[in-house]
C-alpha cells in the first residue's frame, strides 16, 4: 500500500475509535445539570443582545447558525467555544459561570 493510503486509513480508524469512545461515555446527572445551564446561559446571553441566531453567530462567533444552535442546544460546548462566546459579548468566564442557572 502507498503511504499516503495507509495514513488515511489510520486516520479513519482513529477518528472511528474516538466516536465510539464518546459515544460509550456517559454523562451522569450532575453533568446532564451542567450542560443544560450552559446551553440556556448562552442563549440567554445571546438574547439579551438583541441578536438572531444567524446574525449574532455570523457578526459575534465568526460561524453559522447551526454552530450556534449546537451551543444553545447544549452540544458542542467546550471551555474554548464558551470563553469565544464569552470574548465576543465582552463578559469573562467568571461572569459568564456566576448566574442561579449554577
């Protein structure tokens, strides 16, 4: 085989193993909690801008409306894409976190 196809289907078999490794991971109450108060803070934020999701995830996170939609439905939402939401609306991330929904 030709490096290159053997680097491919590396690739592939690695990038399989990680989403059935994510898959297999369960998220425990006290996370489901965690994930839902970061979806709602986030698009309570993003409301109070005034902004529609397209327009705000356009002008703000540099995305489409379906990244920001993943947000606001609670998937896709790592300390990296909450702190760029947090930049783009001008708050920190103590800010941010210091809401009753934690």
């Amino acid at each position: 085989m030709k490096k290159q196809k053997v680097s491919q289907m590396v690739y592939f078999l690695f990038s399989k193993f990680l989403l059935i490794a994510h898959m297999s991971a369960k998220l425990d109450e006290k996370d489901l909690l965690v994930k839902n108060a970061i979806a709602k803070r986030i698009k309570e934020l993003r409301k109070s801008s005034g902004k529609k999701q397209n327009h705000f995830a356009i002008e703000n996170l540099e995305k489409d409306k379906q990244a920001l939609h993943r947000l606001e439905s609670g998937r896709g939402a790592s300390i990296y894409s909450i702190n760029k939401f947090c930049k783009s609306i001008d708050i920190s991330l103590k800010d941010f976190f210091d809401s009753p929904l934690f």
